[in-house]
C-alpha cells in the first residue's frame, strides 16, 4: 500500500507590528511563509491509468469544439470533469473569475457593525480580482474533490488491473474534509466509491455527490475567528491557504482567516482591509512559492495545439544571488518598470528570514515597495495592486490578465536594473531613497514623511509617511496655529508635499532658526504630463519646474519641484472617500521641526547659496534635496 505523498501548506499572517521602537510606523507585516500548517492541498487528478495519453489526446481535441470529456469512453463522471479541466484556455473560454466567499457557521457571530466591515471589505476584494483576472470557467457547479489518502485506507496499486489507483477499502475513521480548520461541507464535495475488487467495475458509494457550488470558480472559505494564531503574534489581522487545485493546477478553494480583533479596532481602516483581503486572495490564488514549481506556460508559442506544459523551476538567483522569478511577464514587466533591457531582471523575491536557496512569496521590498505582494503594506493609500505582481499572475497559466489595470507603480520608475539593490540604495544617486533621518516627503508626495528604515529595507532608508497629521490632502490637518504661519503650508485634496525651506518674511525671527529643508504641504495644479503650478499661503500659482527649485513672493528659501512624481500617474490620488486610512496611530510625530534644525541651518545656507552661485557649487542639494542636509553638512 503507497499513498501518494500530500503536499504540505503553509499559513500566510498579516500582521500589524504596532510599536517598533526604531520603525514607528505602523507596519502590516505579512508572514506567510513563517508559519507552516499542516493542511493538505488535494489536487484533482484523474486517477486512470491511460491518465497521461487520455490529457494529451483530450488536450488536443479541446481545441476542437465538438469535443466532449463525456466522449471518453470508460471515464466516472469525475474523472470526467477532471479532464474538462485539462481543457487549455481558449479566447472564448476566457471569463472573469467567479469567486464566491462562504462562512463556515463555527465563525464567530458577529455584530451586525462588523459583519458589515467584513462583507464589504469581501465584496470590494473579489470584485476587484474578478475585474483582473479571467479563467476557463469551472462547467457546471463546482465540486472539490476528497483527499483520498484520508477516506481510503488501501489502494489498487496493480497497473494492469481496472482499478488502478482507486481506492479498495475504505478509511472507517474518515468524517470529513478540512480546509485549515473549516470543516468543507459535504454539498461543496464530490463522492467517493470504493471498488472491493481489482479487477471488477463494481463499486459501492461511500459518500454520495454533492450539489456542489454553483457559478463559482474559486471558494473562498472566509473565517473570522479569534484563533490561536491570531493570538499568537500581536496583531495578527489575517492568514490564508489554499486548499484544493484543479487537475490543471489551478487553486480552487483557499481559506482566508480574519482575526476577529481587526474588525472590532476602533481604527478599523476599510481600506486596509481591503488590501489584506486581496492580498491573502493573491497568495491563494498562485502567488505563493509552494505553486511556483506548477505554473504552466499556456502562451501560443508552446508547441502547436498541445495546450499549457509546465513552466519547471520558475525562481533563480540572478549573478548577484539575488533570487528571482523568471517569467515572460514578469520580466518584461520589470524591465518595463526600471527602463532597462537587462535579461537579469526577473521579478526579485524577498530574501529576509529566507533561508539560502529558498524563496519567499513576497517581493523584494527594496525594489517594489509599496507593491500589494510586498512583504509589509504601508499606509493603504500608497499601496499598489502594481504591474509585476500582475504579470506573476499573468505567468501563472491559469489566467488571463488584464495587466493594464495595473496600478502605476511609481517606486524606482525608470530607475535602472539596480535600483534597490544594497549596494547603490545609500549612495545617494537615487531620489527614492533618503540618507540620515530628516524629514521629507514620502515618494508619492501624498504625505510627509521620515527618513527611516526597517528590517526588510536591510539599512536603506526611506521617507515614510508619519504616523498622524502627515496626510497633505487632509485639510484637517492644517495646523493653525501663528506661530507655524511662517512655513506657509495649505493642506486639502490638491495639496502634496514638497521640499522646501520656505521661511515667511513676516516671520523673520523664524528665518534663519526655522528653516531647514522639510516637508511641507502646499497646493498644486497641474498643465500637462510632469507640468504643474503650486501655491503656498498667501501667495499666487506659480510655475514649479520638475527637476527645479522655485521661489515665492513673500518668502525666503526654496521649494523643490519633483521631477516625475506628480501630474504623471492619473491613479495617485488621495482617496476619495477621505476617510481616515491609518490602521493604527501609536506615536505623535513630533511637531517640533528643531530635532532637524541644526543640521537644516546648514543645508539652507547651501541652498540659498545654490541660487546665488548659479547653481553650481552646491548642485547636489539641489539635484539630490533628499539627502541635502547630510552632504551639505560635509560642505
Ligand atoms: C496484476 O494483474 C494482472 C491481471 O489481473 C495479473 O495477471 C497479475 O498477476 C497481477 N500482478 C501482480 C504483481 O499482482
Ligand atoms: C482591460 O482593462 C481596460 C481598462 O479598464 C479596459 O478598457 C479593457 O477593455 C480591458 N480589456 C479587456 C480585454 O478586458
Ligand atoms: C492626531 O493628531 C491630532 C492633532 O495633532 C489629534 O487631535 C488626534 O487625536 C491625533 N490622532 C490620533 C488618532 O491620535
Ligand atoms: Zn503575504
């Protein structure tokens, strides 16, 4: 008696790393790959042993419209539906994916206040992935299979007998199938025979068939639960698996574990969790490293009419050892994103707590931040469902992709295949990553931010988004008070963060105490691609040059103007809702701008120097206003 050998699953958590001393942004941390469970993934497979010709010859005549998997003489309905499966993906076969969410009853009740948060959270996910990706839909309603290593307990192992593979006598302590730890109900499963003798057709039933679930193409097993591992790591807000594939490969069902806590958090963010829905949705549907090995290449330069054949091993170190996946789409989409031909630019997995030769299911976060399949999410507003993260799916076989509504992803635009990398990310060439800890603007320029890092940034830095009052487009945060007058910042929906040592002149006292090069909010307008106008209170619309400097009436110092960051990506806007984004506020940021001031002192000077001396002897300020106040400290 051999089993086949079950296939482990591992446990993606998302969780919130609330206070980091160092870090103090709120991080939503996911560890998919750090806890393992022991869930089984069953794969549909047709158990004959005239399998393997029957695909090929079923894959071929798929193409052919008159063909029906119930032509195949000798086949059980299942088996027969396994095949249907096979089908390579055809044009018209192509729809959007069906994904259709049930909560087992064991999920705790919940309010009606938070059953609200979870459906619509679950609603505006599936809907999203739905409009991403397609699928040859699931024919009739959709039927996982049971795991037969766990009915059975004795297989037919004699090739040349008729049962082959089937199962010749029963488990007597098998109940039931689970998916982690929902209990599959028996509606959403096929039946099992057992044939009791190897070479006869008879069979008995064990279990009878179930209804199934109709128009549906992935069940999405939706537990909320305060469960062990949701108190396990502090605040943990959700894990997936998936559960099933089909006999193509493609998962089926996957459970999504909510923790009951995050939907009763008084900062309770829609928007966040609605980017850890679809995220856990991405992982079960493909974007994990336990699937990579079984993506197929379904492209229409496989081998003439023969369908989709496995891709193999998908990721491998590039020279530098960074690991990668190297898929058509992904590549072209990274080579895209960082405008360079490098053949070497695979889509780079993360390497933190990844064991050499391993992988993560997560990208680099050094190289796609802000991207959905990042490791850590940030502030929901600079989260991107990003074009290589599309491409992965894309390069899965199992869908088709609309990848132009991808997200513009604007870090590392056109930055070059090593951008990102540890060695160029803290020598001050890039604008991305800040040096020191100053303050600035986060690279959308939505927000202020502060030079920081954290452990997947392994020492580069960056501005990240403060924790509170750091949002230019929130008019509430405008600080009122005279006394900060002298900055001139307007805060409101078309507000953005700019560098700037701007210094009223009816705030001389302020002037040279005061300014140092931060971020400020100021209002914009914009005149065409990468062309805008801001205004700072009190003043008119100026021109603000991307790539320069500009200066106001009324005001000392200068403001920088992002070159590429503004009025190019029509989708980086604040949320329209407006409403509150953070999932957690822990710190004050502090509000005196003096903890950056004495180095600031210096790169005002340099600044006001840099206009004075046509902009030569201080060019790095102005080229590099991320890093000023450490360089021209040096000065
Ligand atoms: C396998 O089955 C065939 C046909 O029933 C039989 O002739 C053969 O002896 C069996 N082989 C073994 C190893 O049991
Ligand atoms: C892809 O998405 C774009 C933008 O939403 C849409 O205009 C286009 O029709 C879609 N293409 C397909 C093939 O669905
Ligand atoms: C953020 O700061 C504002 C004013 O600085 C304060 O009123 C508000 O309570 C803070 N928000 C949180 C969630 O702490
Ligand atoms: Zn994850």
């Amino acid at each position: 008696m051999v089993l086949p050998p079950s296939q482990r699953l591992w446990v993606g958590m998302l969780v919130v790393i609330a206070v980091m001393m160092e870090f103090p942004s709120a991080l939503q941390k996911c560890i998919f790959d750090d806890v393992q469970a022991q869930a089984r993934v069953v794969r549909a497979a047709p158990v004959h042993p005239d399998e393997a010709e029957l695909i090929s010859r079923a894959g071929q005549q798929l193409g052919h419209p008159g063909w029906r998997a119930s032509s195949l003489p000798g086949l059980s309905e299942r088996e027969r539906r396994g095949l249907s499966e096979m089908a390579p993906p055809t044009p018209d076969s192509l729809q959007p994916i069906r994904i259709r969410s049930w909560t087992p009853r064991e999920s705790n009740s919940l309010s009606e206040a938070e059953k609200e948060r979870l459906h619509a959270a679950v609603e505006e996910a599936v809907r999203m992935v739905s409009s991403l990706l397609s699928v040859n839909r699931v024919r009739g309603p959709l039927l996982l299979s049971r795991d037969i290593n766990k009915y059975c307990k004795f297989l037919w192992k004699n090739s040349s007998t008729v049962n082959y593979n089937r199962c010749g006598r029963a488990n007597n302590n098998y109940r039931s199938e689970t998916c982690l730890d929902v209990t599959i109900p028996d509606d959403h499963l096929a039946g099992c025979d057992i044939y009791t003798e190897a070479d006869s057709p008879r069979r008995t039933e064990l279990r009878p068939e179930g209804a199934g679930v109709p128009d549906t193409d992935f069940l999405l097993y939706l537990h909320v639960q305060a469960t062990d591992k949701c108190r396990a790591e502090p605040n943990v807000l959700a894990y997936a698996v998936h559960c099933q594939t089909d006999a193509r490969g493609r998962p089926v069902a996957g459970v999504v574990v909510i923790c009951r806590d995050r939907l009763t958090a008084a900062t309770y963010s829609h928007r966040a969790t609605l980017q850890t829905v679809i995220h856990e949705l991405f992982h079960t549907l493909g974007f994990s490293k336990h699937l990579f090995h079984t993506w197929t290449d379904c492209s229409s330069t496989s081998p003439a009419g023969a369908g989709c054949s496995p891709r193999g091993k998908v990721t491998h170190h590039d020279g530098s050892g960074q690991m990668r996946i190297y898929t058509p789409s992904v590549i072209s989409a990274l080579q895209k994103h960082l405008a360079s031909p490098d053949p070497e630019l695979g889509g780079p997995l993360e390497n933190l707590d990844v064991p050499q030769g391993r992988v993560s299911s997560h990208w680099e976060s050094r190289v796609l931040q802000g991207s959905i399949m990042a490791a850590v999410l940030g502030d929901s507003t600079t989260v991107r469902i990003d074009p290589a993260t599309l491409a992965a799916l894309q390069d899965t076989g199992w869908y088709a992709v609309n990848l132009s509504r991808a997200q513009s992803l604007v870090w590392g635009d056109g930055e070059g295949a090593m951008f990102g990398s540890l060695s160029t990310c803290q020598d001050k060439s890039s604008s991305f990553f800040c040096t020191g800890s100053g303050f600035g603007c986060h690279y959308l320029h939505l927000h202020k931010g502060e030079c920081q890092t954290d452990q997947y940034l392994e020492g580069c830095r960056l501005y990240k988004p403060l924790m509170n009052g750091s949002e230019c487009w929130k008019e509430e945060n405008g600080r009122k008070s005279a006394e900060e007058d002298w900055s001139g910042e307007i805060f409101g929906f078309d507000s953005r963060c700019f560098f700037s040592s701007l210094t009223s002149q009816n705030h001389s006292e302020f002037l040279w105490f005061n300014s140092s090069v931060g971020g400020r909010c100021y209002r914009h307008r914009c005149a065409g691609p990468n062309r805008y106008q801001i205004q700072v209170s009190g003043s008119e619309w100026v021109d603000c040059p991307a790539g320069g400097t500009t200066q106001i009436k009324g005001y000392q110092g200068l403001v920088s103007c992002p070159d590429r960051r503004l009025c190019l990506h029509a989708d980086v806007t604040p949320p329209s809702d407006g409403v509150s984004t953070f999932p957690a506020t822990i710190t004050r940021p502090s509000t005196d701008v003096t903890v950056a001031t004495a180095l600031g002192i210096a790169a005002a000077v340099c600044l006001l120097a840099a206009v004075i001396m046509s902009y030569r002897k201080c060019c790095p300020c102005r080229v590099r206003i991320h890093s000023a106040p450490d360089h021209c400290s040096q000065v």
